[in-house]
C-alpha cells in the first residue's frame, strides 16, 4: 500500500501540469517546443529521409567562448541544436567538435562570401541551410540578401519571432566530403 502511494506521489511531483521551474514561463517553453515541433515537420515534408542541413551560425563545441568561430553569442548557445531533437529523418551539422582533427571545417564554411558558401555546402551534398536569426546581429538580412541574389532565396521562416530561416540547397550528386575524418573514412568503405 506505501508503494502505491509513493508512486502515485513520484507521478504527481513529476507532471508537467504540476511542475513549474522558476526561471521559466511554462507557456514560453510549450510555444518553443511546439515552434520547434512544426519546424521540423515542415522540413521533413519537403527534405528527402537522410537529407544535411547546414545550420548556422556554426559554433565549436563545447564552451564556444574562445577559440575559432563567433565568440560574441547573444542568445542561447544551444539553440541550434533544437531542431535535432525533434527529427527522426535529417542530419544536422551542428557543432565542431573543439579540438578534434578535421572539425573545424564548419567554422571555416560559414566564414566564406555567401555564394562561395552555398556553392561549397552544395558540392559536401548539403540540402540547405536553416538559419538562426539570432545569432546575428542585423538578424541574418544581409546574409539572406546575399543568397538571394546569388540564386539561393529564403524558402521560408518559422518559429517564435521568425528566429529560423530555411534556404533550399541542390545537393551534388555525388558529393565531396569537407575532411577525411576518422568517421568520414569508415563511411566510405
């Protein structure tokens, strides 16, 4: 009889209905979840299973607050990672992997000129890059405006604020790999 108790009161004290952290909003956390949830699915819908995104900005991981890549971060520093959670079908590049051979090729891309950029993530096979607006401080305009005009425009924003932006990328055909990684050379056999 004690054991019913006590797990009818674990199950109480662990409900999301009855749990409130105090730093949060509960509503502003179920409206990102769900932002997020949707994103995900719209991306699915239009992305074939296994396709990449490129998702920027891109950051070493962990502690991104010194060394290569922005340094400067304004907002939540995992928030690129979001998406991930809620995708069973894409591939993400999130993260270099700070000190570890061959990584840093992510912070090296997303410091080229726009079009170079583009053009490079299409030939790793990339099938877009999905943006996180704050990680900019001019929200990512002038980037979209620049692949805009060199061909690649926004297909579509989404999530609380517009923070993601979603720009199609022509995946090659047969696509070059960034790095010869450990793992990039076990694929390929």
């Amino acid at each position: 009889m004690s054991f019913v108790f006590l797990a009818t009161l674990a199950l109480w004290d662990q409900s999301f209905k009855f749990y409130t952290f105090p730093f949060y909003d509960n509503l502003f956390i179920k409206e990102r979840v769900v932002g997020d949830q949707d994103l995900v699915l719209k991306l699915e819908e239009r992305l074939s299973e296994g396709a990449m995104i490129y998702t920027l900005p891109a950051f070493v991981f962990p502690e991104p607050f010194n060394g290569p890549g922005p340094n400067d971060i304004k907002f939540f520093l995992y928030n690129s990672i979001r998406p991930f959670l809620y995708s069973t079908k894409l591939r993400y590049s999130y993260g270099s992997n700070k000190g570890r051979e061959g990584a840093d090729w992510q912070l090296a891309v997303q410091e080229l000129p726009p079009r170079e950029m583009a053009t490079k993530l299409e030939s790793y096979g990339f099938s877009g890059i999905l943006l996180d607006r704050k990680g900019y401080a001019d929200r990512g305009e002038q980037l979209l405006a620049e692949l805009a005009a060199g061909g690649w425009p926004m297909e579509f924003e989404q999530g609380l604020d517009n923070e993601w932006v979603f720009i199609r990328l022509s995946p090659a055909e047969n696509p070059v790999l960034p790095t010869l990684t450990p793992y990039a050379l076990s694929a390929k056999k």
